[in-house]
C-alpha cells in the first residue's frame, strides 16, 4: 500500500515518515513532497491509497487540493495534520474526516490509518471537503457527515428528529423518515451536537431534537411520542430536568 506525506516542513515529514514506518505495517511504500503542487504531481503518478496532508502550507493550503485534482481522481483517503484550534477540529468532525493534531502521536497514526483503510473507495472524500471548507468558512455549522454502509451522507441537523443506540452503532431518523445506520455509537453523537442547543439526551439511548416533540405522555412512567410517532424514553433523573425545558420550547 502506497502513501504521500505532503508538508512544507522536513522534520514533521522526517516524523511522519518514522511512526507511519514503524506502526503501520500495511504500508510498503511512503513518498515525500514539500508543497501541493508537488505533491499533487506524485498522487497522478504514484496513485496513492492515503494522502497525508498539511492544512498550513505558505502557498497552497491543504484545502485546496480540489483545485488541483479532478473529482473523479479523488479516489484515495486524506488524513489532514494540522494544529488548528478547537473550532476548527470541530469543522473536522462534522465533516467526518480524519485530522492529527500536530505534534503527531504513533497511537494517532496508527488509528487513522486503520480507518482510513476500511473508506478506501466509499468515502466521497470530494463531498466531505466541499462540507469541511464550507464549514471552516463560516461559525455556523449545520450539517454533519455520516458514514454508512453504501457510503456518506450529509444531513443538515434541522432534518434529524432522533437518535438511538444501537449497540456499537447508532439508527438516526430524519424528517422525511428515512432512517440510516451508522458504525458510531450514540456517545460519538452526544459528543458532535453538545454545542447544537435544540439536542437533547432524555435517556441512555436515545438523543432528541426538541423541534420535533410532538407529545409528552405522564402515564407508564412517562414517555415522549415524537412527531414521526416514535415513543422515546425518559430516564427518572431526568424527567423534571426534560419538564423544564419543554416549558421553555417556544
């Protein structure tokens, strides 16, 4: 398996170079370039499974690969290193795709790589970049990346009505019911949307957006019936946590 480290900077190629080396024994072959034109080059003759890529590069930021790369030659994974602040990991997370912060870790490496290895060829990786720069440009994220069997799928959070555990994964519906299982467990999505003020956690396995709440039932212990129908649980210690929010909603 072939990879490309692209940064401006020798020592964190040097490094880079060493821990993907010596973690990572999947990779035989590990090319170098010091700028994405360069870099861009090596991807169209190598053909590459995994682009490592700086985001802060003096000429040409890592973002800007699409301009250089038609989509369809897209076809390998990128796992961006950066030591960009906590805003911008966020764009990162919602966009669903892999960073490492710099200074870069061997555990770091060798996770990303494993995932990066299971996407190879289903990511949409042009669909998720198009998502991170929209994001970065703006405070305002509003949708989130989210893997699934056949692929990735965007979905603006104002159409996800819930969210429910489902072992190691977790079943999401939106407004139009369709319902998408993803490989994350609900912690992941607790987690993303904590900053997403209208999400709320009622139980274990459940999060809510508070827009679609149809009803509130006292009867059985109480309950929450959603627009779409769907009954969802209220854990004890926080029911009169639930009953004081809603009396707020409006």
């Amino acid at each position: 398996m072939k990879v490309i480290i692209i940064d401006d900077e020798r020592k964190a190629r040097n490094l880079l170079q060493v821990l993907i080396s010596e973690n990572c024994p999947k990779i035989t072959e590990i090319f170098e370039a010091e700028d994405l034109p360069s870099g861009v080059e090596l991807i169209k003759k190598e053909q590459p499974q995994i682009v490592f890529l700086d985001i802060e590069m003096p000429e040409h930021s890592g973002l800007e690969i699409m301009q250089f790369l038609d989509k369809d030659k897209l076809n390998f994974e990128i796992i961006f290193t950066t030591a960009y602040s906590e805003y911008a990991i966020k764009a990162f997370q919602l966009s669903a795709i892999d960073y490492l912060l710099k200074p870069v870790r061997a555990t770091q490496i060798q996770e990303a790589v494993e995932k990066a290895i299971k996407l190879i060829g289903k990511s949409q990786i042009n669909i998720k970049l198009e998502e991170l720069k929209k994001s970065l440009a703006s405070s305002n994220f509003n949708k989130i990346g989210l893997p699934f069997s056949d692929g990735f799928k965007f979905v603006d959070f104002n159409e996800i009505v819930l969210l429910e555990a489902d072992g190691m994964y977790t079943k999401i519906t939106t407004v139009n019911d369709s319902e998408i299982l993803v490989s994350k467990p609900l912690k992941h999505f607790v987690s993303l949307l904590d900053k997403i003020k209208t999400f709320y956690k009622p139980h274990r396995s459940y999060l809510i957006n508070l827009k679609f709440i149809k009803e509130y039932i006292k009867k059985d212990g109480g309950y929450i019936v959603m627009d779409n129908n769907e009954t969802v649980s209220i854990s004890k210690d926080k029911k009169e946590e639930f009953l004081a929010i809603v009396q707020n909603i409006g």
